[in-house]
C-alpha cells in the first residue's frame, strides 16, 4: 500500500480510474491541468467535463450493448455512471445529464474523497513523475508535450480523428407553435421520458433545399497537415452525411419514423430532434447536428428550420482534433505500455469513443491496477460482457484499427441459432443476459479482497 498512483487527465476516464482506486483503498494523485491550461473544447474547470452532447445514450440494458455497459459501470459502483443517474434529465429510452450539474458533482465528489488528491497542474514529461504507477487519461485533446513524451516510450505514430460539436439554442426562442414534444415510438415510461424531445417537421421541399445549403455552405478551414486525417464514422458532421447521398440524413439523425406532429395531417418527410441541455429546459442541443460549418453560415442554416426561425444560438457547432493510439501495438492485456510496464492507458485515447465507454475503460484500467498493487492478478472481463468486449477491441490486432463505440458487434458470443432480422430481440437479449452472468463472475475476483468485505 505505500506504492504511489499518478492519474494524469481529469476526465470521465481519469475521475473514474481514481475513484476506482480509491473503492480498493488506494490513493492517487489525480493531475488536471485545466483551469491553468485551457483547451479549445472546454469551457469550466470542471473535471469530467462533458464536451459534445449531454446523452450516455441508451439506459436499456436487455436490448441495447450501451444500456448493457451502464448495467455492468452501476455493478462496479462506478463515478461517472452514479453522478449521471444523480444528475439526469429525461430523454426517452436514452440516459442524459444535466451537463453543468453532472461535471459539477463529479468534482465535488472527487475533491471530498480523502483517498484523492486533486493536482491542477499539467504533465510535460512522464520522465519526471515519481510515481510507481502512472495512467494516463488525457483523452482526446492530449497536450502536444505529453504526446511526444508517450510517443517516445512507445516509439509509434500518434493517429488522429476529428469529433464535432452540436448546436445548442435558446428555449425560449423557439417557435413552439411550430414543434410538438415526442419521443421515437413514445419510449419510456412517464409522461416526461415519452414527450424528451422537441420535434421540428420537414416537407420535402423544406428537406431538399436544407440539403443543397449544406452542401453548397462554407466549411471549417483545415491546415494542410490535417486534410487527409479521417473523421470518426460514428459521429460524422451533418454536411459529410449530406456528401454520401441526398438521403442519407432521412435515414440519419433526420428520419421521420416513429413520430406523429399532432399540428399536421401532412405525412412527415424529415424531423429535426432537439434535447434538453439542462434540467430547467432552457436550453436544448439540435441531436445528431455536429458540425464543421463555419459560425458565419450556420446560423442561416439552421434558422431555416421549422420552429428554430428566430432561434438564438448559446452554442454553434464546432469541431476539434481528437488523438488516440495504435493500442493493440503498444499495450499488453493489462493496459500497460508494452516498453514501460508502470505506464497505463486509459479513456479514450486507447481506442474508444463516447463518453461512457472512455469512463467504462477508466474503471477498468483503475481495476487492473489496484489489482496490481494489491497483489492479486486480475483477469479482464470475458469479451461476452460490454467492458469486455470493449476491451478486446482495444488490444486485438488489426491493421485498420479505428475508435469504436460499444455494439453487439463486438460482443463474442455463440449467436449461430439466433441469426436473421426475426429474431433479433432474442438475440440482444441474448447477449445481456449473458453478458450479466459473466460480468457478476468477473467481480467475484474482488470480493475476497478486506476492503471489498468491509463495504
């Protein structure tokens, strides 16, 4: 117990890793260098802080592999996923948080946790930190010092993708003669889960031209060095969507399906979703709409939109560089650096995207190495569990290897009597119950540890 743990990144990775450890009884210091070093996403000196939207996405942990990553983070007592339930807004079937309220109470929380110690300073060089274990946890806006520092222990390419930033408006200027409150197929159980999300209503002539205009607007101006670096598939800007074909966005975060506009008869050709940003409903984030359209022409845009006419902006789309690592080259299966085994990775810089899943690799990687410390091996979860999965796709080789978000896809099951479209229910429920099964097992490992009895 008298080794020492160096947390560096005071997001959903690092928060949970440190938490983690602290749940074995082992302290950390836990390096942030905001509010002294600022980035150009954030905007507090809050850790945990959440940057793109305020969603975790799905809750449904018996059809859905993210509900079943929630279901797997509340078993492992994790932070981020506890604070969100303490700090949740309605969002139908999904999970979403007050954003400000969320990265508020994770840093109280860790500030109040005496096993904790809260460092704002930033982290140049790894060869300076006398610690006897080190996570890193910088995720996606890594310092240039500190990745030229891994870069040299690792001896490899840093790899590069881009992530944008959604639009967020004024409620209170937003036409709501226009727009109606619904949920996709009515999901969830309260009246307020089923009316989450604001829906503006598209013609397809309205459609057409809302197309043409992303195609035709000016974009972000890239340097010449970043050109040819790829966005992530699973948050691609609208106006790349809108590239792949007319359609493509009906079939996207535009589709119609499952919505009625109680102030129409006529048939729905598109939709535009709006979520609440915070629990007072004063703000809301236009879903799926991140972009790289410069501020100039955005607003135009977008004010074509009906309902969003007059709308007034409190945030416009952005877009910002997100770095990761080749991980299956550089990491063993404990997350630690093949070349400096008290070096470890966690978050989104080994290869995951989205918020919980960079928090549900933290908690890991907090596991593995309290494990470590406390002298107790430590096997990773079965790839047939979400943590697991994730995971497996971190560390197993592959020539194209890209961030991920957590999806049945991953999951390494035996599925072969439950192939085809008719059966897919089973086949997802299938998976998470599995999936339980399995993980309960993995947290047997910590049970015959003292402080996991005395708790």
């Amino acid at each position: 117990m008298n080794r020492r743990v160096a947390i560096i990144g005071g997001g959903l990775a690092g928060a949970e890793a440190a938490w983690q450890l602290a749940i074995l009884g082992i302290p950390s210091s836990l390096f942030e260098m905001r509010p002294k070093v600022k980035t150009a996403a954030h905007k507090t000196s809050d850790l945990a802080e959440l940057v793109c939207s305020n969603s975790f996405r799905s809750d449904d942990d018996e059809y859905n592999a993210v509900g079943q990553l929630h279901w797997e983070m509340r078993k492992s007592k994790g932070l981020i996923i506890s604070v969100g339930d303490k700090t949740r807004i309605a969002a139908g079937s999904a999970m979403a948080v007050d954003r400000e309220k969320f990265s508020s109470k994770v840093t109280e929380m860790i500030k109040n946790n005496p096993l904790i110690d809260l460092i704002n300073q930033e982290v140049c060089d790894l060869n300076l930190l006398d610690f006897d274990e080190i996570i890193i946890a910088t995720g996606p806006l890594t310092s240039k010092n500190l990745l030229n520092s891994i870069g040299k222990l690792t001896d490899s390419e840093n790899l590069f993708f881009y992530d944008a930033i959604a639009p967020t408006v004024y409620a209170e200027s937003i036409d709501f003669d226009k727009v109606w409150f619904q949920s996709r197929y009515d999901k969830g159980s309260t009246k307020e889960e089923k009316e989450a999300y604001l829906n503006c209503p598209m013609t397809k002539e309205q459609y057409n031209k809302f197309i043409d205009d992303l195609l035709s607007s000016n974009q972000s101006d890239f340097k010449e060095w970043e050109k040819d670096v790829p966005f992530f598939s699973g948050c691609l800007p609208i106006e790349e969507m809108a590239k792949r074909g007319k359609e493509t966005l009906r079939f996207g975060p535009m589709k119609p399906v499952g919505l009625t506009n109680p102030k129409s008869k006529e048939r729905l050709h598109a939709v535009v979703q709006l979520r609440k940003e915070n629990s007072e409903g004063t703000l809301y984030n236009l879903v799926g709409f991140q972009t790289k359209i410069k501020y100039s022409r955005q607003a135009e845009i977008f004010k074509a939109i009906s309902g969003l006419e007059n709308a007034r902006f409190a945030r416009l789309g952005g877009i910002h560089k997100n770095t990761y690592f080749n991980s299956p080259k550089i990491l063993n299966h404990s997350f630690q650096l093949k070349t400096q085994r008290k070096i470890s990775l966690a978050g989104q810089i080994t290869g995951v995207e989205g918020y919980i899943e960079s928090a549900a690799i933290g908690l890991l990687v907090g596991r593995l190495v309290g494990s470590r410390i406390l002298g107790k091996k430590c096997l990773l979860p079965k790839p047939s569990t979400a943590l697991g999965a994730l995971a497996s796709h971190i560390l197993t080789e592959n020539k194209d290897f890209q961030p991920m978000n957590i999806n049945f896809g991953l999951f390494k099951q035996d599925i072969s009597n439950l192939k085809g479209r008719r059966n897919r229910e089973k086949r997802y429920s299938f998976y998470t119950n599995c999936a339980k099964n399995e993980f309960i097992k993995w947290l047997e490992n910590f049970r015959e540890l003292s402080f996991m009895k005395a708790s």
